[in-house]
C-alpha cells in the first residue's frame, strides 16, 4: 500500500524558534530558565528600552 507523502498543511506549523544547545549546572539552569520566562513575558527593563528604539 502506497504511503502518499507530503500532504500540504500537514504536521504541526513552525513557531520560528532557533534550537540552541549549551551546557550547565542545576542552579545555572535555573537562573537561565527564570530569565527565559521573564523574556518572555515581556517584564526586563532592557526590552522595554529596546521597543522604544526606533530602528532608522
């Protein structure tokens, strides 16, 4: 029986995140992890500078 192949809109769609790989301890991870979701949330002053910036 024929497997059919690429069928269009098929699979989960791409959210546009890069995969990156490091290396860290326990308490490094944490500190990674709290930061990623503080990144995420919108909530670190540094970003809140950058949405000011307007790009010329």
């Amino acid at each position: 029986m024929p497997r059919g192949g690429f069928r269009e809109g098929a699979g989960r769609p791409k959210s546009g995140r890069k995969v990156h790989t490091i290396r860290a301890t326990d308490d490094e991870w944490k500190l990674i992890k709290a930061y990623a979701e503080q990144v995420k949330l919108g909530k670190l002053p540094e970003l809140l500078k950058a949405k000011e910036v307007k790009l010329v």
